[in-house]
C-alpha cells in the first residue's frame, strides 16, 4: 500500500497536518477534551433515559446494579488504560487484541465490537425519540430519529474540535439537569418521610432483590458507561497520547460511575419498586411527580440535549473504528481509510453509521441496548486478556536478559483476569435474543475472515506503526506478519510496547 502519511510531529499541539497527509488524523485534544469526549459519549443523564429498564430488570434496585457495573467497568478500564499506553494509535479494542493476541482474533473482536458501535448511536436516538413522543405524541418518532442523525451528521463532518465545542456547551447544561433532578428528588422524599428517609439502604437492597437481579440490570447498565473505551478511539487525535490517554480513561469511568449511583440512588427513593405506565419513559414520569410540568419540560429538554451529546460522541467513535480497520485494509481502504481532505475527518464512515442508524426505525430500547452489550463485553474481556498476553511477553523478554519491565503482578495479570472473568460473567445475563444476534454476526465474522485470509492461510492485513517522539505512528507497511516480526501467530515479538505497560 502506498499512502502518504505524516508523523504525530507533523499533527502537534497547534493542530497543524503535513500537507499530503493521506491517513493522518488532527493531534488537538488535551485530557479535558478528552474526557469530556468520554463522558459526553456515557451522557450521564443516561442512567435516567434507560431507569425503567434497569428498575425492572433488578426489581427495583437500580443503584446496586450500577455499584457492580463500576465494578467491572474500573478493573477493564485500567486495562484499557495500560493498553492505550502500549499501542497509542486508533482502534481501541480491535487493535490491541490483533497486536498483543493474534491479528485473527483482534479482527473477530473488531467485528464484535462492531456490533457494539454500530447499535450505540441507534439506541441513543432511540432513546431521545421516545421521551421526545411522549411530550410531542402527535409527532412520529421516525421525525426525531432522523433529526438527531441528520445533526450528529453534521457536527461530526465538520471536525472533532466543532463537535468537542458543542459537547462542553451540551454537558453544562445536562449537569445542570442532573443537580436540579437530585436536589428535587431529595427534597420530595424528605417531605414524604423526613430526612432519615434520605440514607436509607432499601433502594440498593430490600426484600425483592435478588443477585439474578441485580445481575441482569448490571449487564444492562453497563451500557451506560461505553464512553470510558470509546475514548480510546481518539488517540490520533490526542496529544501526548501515551500519558493523556490512560488517565482520561480512568477518569472517565470513575466519574461517570459516580454520577450514575447517585442520581440512581435519588430516583429509587423518589420511586421504590419498577413500576411505570412507560418503563422506556419512566424517568419522565418521576420528573413530573418531584417538580411538576415545568421541571419536566426542563427535564425533556436536558434528556434530549443529552442524547444529542452523546450521539455525537458514539457517532464519531463509531467512525473511528471503522477507519482504523480500513486503514488496515480489513475492510476496503479506498472507503473506511478515507479522510476528507479538509476536514481531516473520516467522513464516508460518519455518512454511513448514520444511514444504518436508521435501523433504529424498527427496533425498540432494550433489545437494542442489550445487542450493544454483546459487542461490548466481548471488546471489554479481549482487552483484559490482551493486558496479561503482554505481560506474559514481557517476562519472557526480560528472561531473555533484554531488558523490559516485567510489571507487577496485581496490575498486570490478576486486575486483567478479574476483569475480565466478570465481563464473561455480565455477557451471560444479556438478554436471549442479543446473544444469538451476538452469536450470529460471530459466524458471519469469521466467514468473512476465512475469505480474507484465504482459508487462514495468511494473517490479515494491517499497518506497521513505529512510534515516533511524540507517541504518534508513522512510517507503514502493508504485511503479512513480516515486517516488524509479527507471524501469523501474532506473537508480536517484534513489537516494543513494552515501557508502557510497566507496573
């Protein structure tokens, strides 16, 4: 393959790009950007758009659900981190497995995940276009989902800085939604029972709880942190990738985490128990009882400024990956390595997850939301078990007398493997249909990679990156697992991650 490209010096801190950078993204994010990218992405408002859901899924004990989500979100975010640290590049989970795995088993999980980025944007429309019905039932729903793709669209096209601009005027306001629901909820349960109401353990665990219960909603409300992850698809275009990228990852699940329990925890008050006219609506309903029509409609507006911030964010991700795995040339080059030569976006990729966005027409929240878990909690197990396959390189190398940091043991091999033992277990409490869907687009993964890879007779093709000073790749090769040492068995001792991933 013959592509122009420039070096991460080429793209620094003042945004500039070589001239003839064919594949070379814009370096402008600094880790407040980036975060904010991760938290506009998880729309912290989220924990109310899907309440209903999760409320019945645990019987009315959403905030536990959302305590064993953080759970598991932290232990795969410090994987996510270690890993970003190693291979600061685009391509997230994808590229990480193909490069301390197998290249076969990172392009499986770049399908499976796939699945995953492919439905976020769609549920998130969903989700918008549900409570916006229900304000407006005189309106289709199909008008409001194509409004949010049309604008998401847009933003998106036009560059990540436009879209990270609009985001921070977007995740004020819905903060700003946040605190009001809370301080109203908190106020609605003191008048009703006075304040030892207030520290009551029953919303987190009362007589209908059960650990089936709460496990099923934790797969579910696991979804509402995918947005720590996300962010590592914005490593080309991050400064200081290497040092920026892990810290905002951690940030990010950690704060979103926080917000979701809280918020959580006041609306079970307000509300005990997981009944509502609309379970798809439900945090609607609990607005207009703690603060009447004119909250609610300061709600609705926050819900939906929400939505759209994170539309953005799962739209640009989404492009992302579909441009890392065309650059690869796993998928045809000439469509998903596209850069729009002024923009410096991947736009034909951001064209087409909104067109397949409008799938969203036909399907409903929660099947929806439980098909993106499949992708993700594959994506998130992956990753773990990329961290301790490094690990397991690295103490060979340094028995070889070669130097590398070995890392510790906690953080290098038993953090990774609990990770990743309760990402398996979350995938197993997913809805029936979202598994054989999961299952089924596996199949049809693997069948195209057989075509790929002729019949797994060579691996699939990728881009050799060699990082340069400021933690960016340059320098490419299209191969067959010989340019930098990397065989078929994805062995990858050619590769030198190896400093990032220290203790």
């Amino acid at each position: 393959m013959s592509t122009d490209r420039t070096s991460a010096s080429g793209a620094g801190a003042g945004g500039t790009v070589a001239e003839g950078a064919g594949t070379q993204l814009r370096r402008t994010l600094h880790l407040r950007s980036v975060v904010l990218f991760g938290l506009a992405y998880m729309a912290p408002l989220i924990v109310l758009g899907t309440y209903g859901v999760v409320a019945d899924a645990t019987d009315g004990s959403v905030p536990t659900a959302y305590l064993l989500a953080l759970l598991a979100m932290l232990f795969t975010a410090h994987s996510y981190g270690r890993m970003a640290r190693a291979y600061p590049v685009a391509g997230s989970a994808y590229t990480y497995v193909r490069r301390s795995i197998d290249s076969r088993v990172g392009f499986l999980v770049g399908w499976a995940t796939l699945l995953d980025y492919f439905f976020l944007p769609m549920v998130i429309w969903l989700i918008g276009a549900a409570y916006l019905h229900t304000q407006f039932p005189s309106v289709p729903n199909w008008v409001w989902i194509v409004a949010f793709i049309v604008i998401t669209t847009a933003l998106n096209v036009r560059g990540i800085r436009t879209a990270e601009a609009v985001n921070y005027l977007l995740m004020v306001f819905q903060l700003v939604v946040i605190g009001t629901f809370v301080v109203l909820s908190l106020l609605h349960v003191t008048r009703a029972g006075g304040a030892a109401a207030v520290g009551s353990e029953v919303p987190f665990w009362h007589d209908g709880t059960t650990v089936g219960g709460i496990s099923s909603g934790a797969a579910i409300a696991a979804y509402s942190f995918l947005g720590f992850d996300a962010v590592t698809t914005l490593t080309e275009e991050t400064i200081e990738p290497k040092k920026t990228m892990p810290r905002a990852i951690l940030l990010t699940a950690l704060l979103g985490g926080v917000i979701f329990v809280v918020v959580a925890y006041a609306t079970q008050l307000t509300h005990p128990g997981h009944s509502f006219k609309d379970t798809g609506s439900a945090a609607f309903e609990i607005a207009k009882e703690i603060g009447g029509s004119v909250f609610s409609s300061f709600f609705l507006a926050g819900l939906i400024v929400a939505q759209t911030a994170s539309g953005i964010a799962a739209q640009a991700s989404a492009s992302r990956l579909l441009f890392a795995m065309g650059r690869d040339s796993v998928l045809p080059h000439k469509v998903f390595g596209y850069v729009h030569p002024r923009f410096r976006t991947p736009a034909v990729n951001i064209l087409l997850t909104g067109v397949i966005g409008l799938i969203a027409l036909k399907l409903d929240v929660a099947t929806s939301t439980s098909f993106i878990n499949f992708g993700a909690f594959t994506a998130f197990t992956f990753v773990n078990l990329s961290v301790v396959a490094t690990w397991v390189r690295v103490r060979r190398r340094a028995r070889r007398g070669e130097g590398a940091d070995v890392g510790g043991v906690l953080s290098a091999l038993l953090a990774p493997l609990i990770g990743a033992a309760v990402d398996v277990w979350l995938m197993t409490h997913l809805d029936r249909a979202a598994l054989i869907l999961g299952l089924s687009w596996l199949v049809v993964g693997i069948l195209y990679l057989t075509w790929l890879t002729r019949g797994f007779r060579v691996p699939p093709p990728e881009m050799d990156f060699v990082e340069g000073a400021h933690g960016g790749p340059h320098g490419e090769s299209e191969h067959g697992g010989g340019a930098s040492g990397r065989g078929s068995t994805g062995d990858g001792d050619g590769d030198q991650p190896y400093a990032g991933l220290g203790a």
